[in-house]
DNA sequence: GCTTACCTACTCGGATAGAGCGTGTCCGAGTGTAGTGGG
DNA sequence: CCCACTACACTCGGACACGCTCTATCCGAGTAGGTAAGC
C-alpha cells in the first residue's frame, strides 16, 4: 500500500498546468524548476499522462505541456490511474483454491468473499478520488491558499508559458 | 498503488483462525499446506499479526496461532494496516515549496490541498475496510460459498487444530 | 506403581540471499525559429 | 527588398544503470510432551 512520489508531481504538473491560458503550454523543465525535481525523470510521468489523453504535448521550440481537456473534465483519479496503473492494488491470487485438497472448480464459482470486501473498499477510494476535479483543486488553491503563494505561482506561470503574451511586460 | 501479496494470505489465514475452538491453535505449516504457500514466508506475516496484537502465537508442540480477541472486534483494516504498514499510501513530500523561488515559511502554514483531497480518499478507503469486519466475511462465507467449499474448510480445521479435542474420531 | 529427570521433536522468531519494480539518468528523433545568401 | 535554404537550438520520447522493497529461504531459541530410570 504505497504510491509512488510520481503521483504527487503528476498532480502539482496538471494543476500548474490549468493556469495556463488557451493553446499556451509549460515546458516540462519548467515545472521541473519549478518543483525542484529531475527534468529527465519528471518527463517520463509527464509522458504517461500524455498516453492517458490528459496532457497534449508539442514538440520542438515553445512546445511543452497542456491540457488535453479542461480542467471541469480532469479527476485525481484520471491522474492517478494514468501514472499508478488502472489495475486493482488488490489483486486475488485464489489461493483458497491451490491447497493440495482442492475441490472440483465448480465449488469455486462464487467468487471470494474477501476479494469483493477488499475490491469494494477500492471502489469507495476511486469514487472519493473521480468527485476531486482539478478545477476544484485549484480554485480551492485559489481562494484558500496563502495569497503570496498564489501570487508566486501565478507569476511562474505567466512568465514561462510559451507563447508568451506579446501583450505582457517581458520580466527577466 | 499495490498491495503486497501476503495480505491476501493473512486475511485468508485469519479467516481460518476464526474457525478453531476456544484455546485451540492452527500451526503456520498446516495454514501454509492449506494455502499452498511457502511455510517460512508465511510465517513472517503471520508474525507482523502477532506483533499487531491481532494473532497470539504460543511455541511448543501442539503450538500455533489463534485469534487474540473475537473476530467480531477484528476488522480488514487491522489488518492490512498490520501487514502493509500505518502510513498512509499518499505522502506529501511539499515539492510545492522545494522549487528555486520558495517563499518564506510562513505561506505553507495551510495545508496542502492535494494532499488534503488524497487523503480523503484514502480515509474513505480506510473506512470502507474498517466496515469490514472479519465475522462478516466468515458468516458470508458460511452462507454464501459452495457447500462443499465450506465443509472441506470446516474438516481441514477440524483435523489441523492442537489440541485435538479428545471426543472427534481421528481421521489419517 | 508413582515420581522425576532427561531427551526428543515440534513450534515460532529473526537473520540472511535473490528478484522485481520504482527511481534516476542519459542520449537520440523531431520541429519551429533565426540567420544568411541569392534573386 | 523579398524569398528560400540551411543550420541551430530547444523540445519531447524512449533506452539504459542503480537502489530499494518485496519475496523467498534457512537456521537458531524455546517449550511441551513423551520416555525411561529410580524410588
């Protein structure tokens, strides 16, 4: 019962990622920068998401990562069963029937009683984790978070996103 | 996001246990027989049982294990809590604040939320197998698995558990 | 025949190797941009 | 002055080592019971 710390940046990367406006994207060494992680390593979950359908990616100069839908339509549980994997953490081995005196197969048709107790607690997990949308991820960083925070990851954002706004002030 | 294949032994062999009578014991061997696992490896998770309180194991011929209260108070969380470990499968390792640009301290003092949204799911988890108590899943056992299942389970115990009550026939 | 001491056999418990997976890193393929030469 | 070509720099994508946790195993410590000898 452990997830990996990919998890983690996977669902700081989207939420960063649903601060950017329209067809903008993020490069993936920014967020690296960002977060103070590996750029190398921080791709590759970048790019399960990707296979997932969750982020687009575009290539070459001013590529980088977006959205693939919006925020509305993107769920914790997307993301964690695009980096973790879509099968079960529990996954029943049916040892109730390797024991040297095992019955004929058809005294096994009903399935385990322990496997449906465990599957059906994974299944309240997932439910809690598909009702967390991103889009109340981050207008709850929004209005709860401490406002410089929030200034911080406003200004990364505007000043890495590519194309940048030929309208904003250029910062160094 | 994976769980370890010995807690699907363990709740098995727990599941067993509550089938002895009284102070009788059933031997990690004759659980392992019974499962077709490996004796030794059995024994470590056994083990983590007994350090959590939930098994008693006593040494000697005729030794074994037994249920350290009723399997009534005994639920699947305790369980897989005991095996897999009590920390939470998510950690938040606060790369929100590891990146070049950290602000002061003082701007973290409010949780995060992504860890606040991931650990409500996996209370919901916890819940749903703390719902799950371990008489449920024998009496759902007793009632809903194959006949033929349940008496073989019935005269594997009836045979394996020490001491032997002296009135039943011994079988070979 | 009863008691007692010893010995054996069986149990759990912890310490010790091996495999699989997650972690971390590197280099290559692809692409848009900027510069430069020619018309 | 405008256009096309070339070279470059920057991006993602997949292939390659390393470390740790889980898996599997073995051997030692402890205990209850059975056996045999002595009274």
């Amino acid at each position: 019962m452990k997830l990996g710390e990919g998890v983690e940046a996977a669902i700081h990367c989207a939420a960063m990622l649903a601060g950017v406006e329209g067809e903008a994207t993020l490069s993936g060494a920014a967020m690296a920068e960002a977060f103070g992680l590996s750029p190398s390593y921080l791709l590759k979950h970048l790019n399960m998401l990707s296979a997932a359908r969750i982020l687009e990616s575009v290539s070459g100069p001013a590529g980088g990562y977006r959205l693939a839908r919006s925020a509305e339509r993107i769920t914790l549980l997307d993301i964690v069963l695009a980096v973790e994997g879509r099968e079960p953490a529990f996954r029943c081995g049916e040892i109730r029937q390797r024991g040297p005196a095992k019955l004929d197969a058809s005294a096994y048709v009903k399935p385990c009683g322990i496997n449906a107790a465990m599957l059906k607690a994974e299944r309240a997990y997932r439910t809690a984790l598909a009702e967390a949308k991103l889009s109340d991820i981050v207008s709850d960083f929004m209005s709860d978070a401490d406002p410089r925070s929030v200034a911080a990851s406003c200004a990364f954002v505007a000043r890495h996103q590519r194309p940048q706004k030929s309208s904003s002030t250029k910062q160094a």
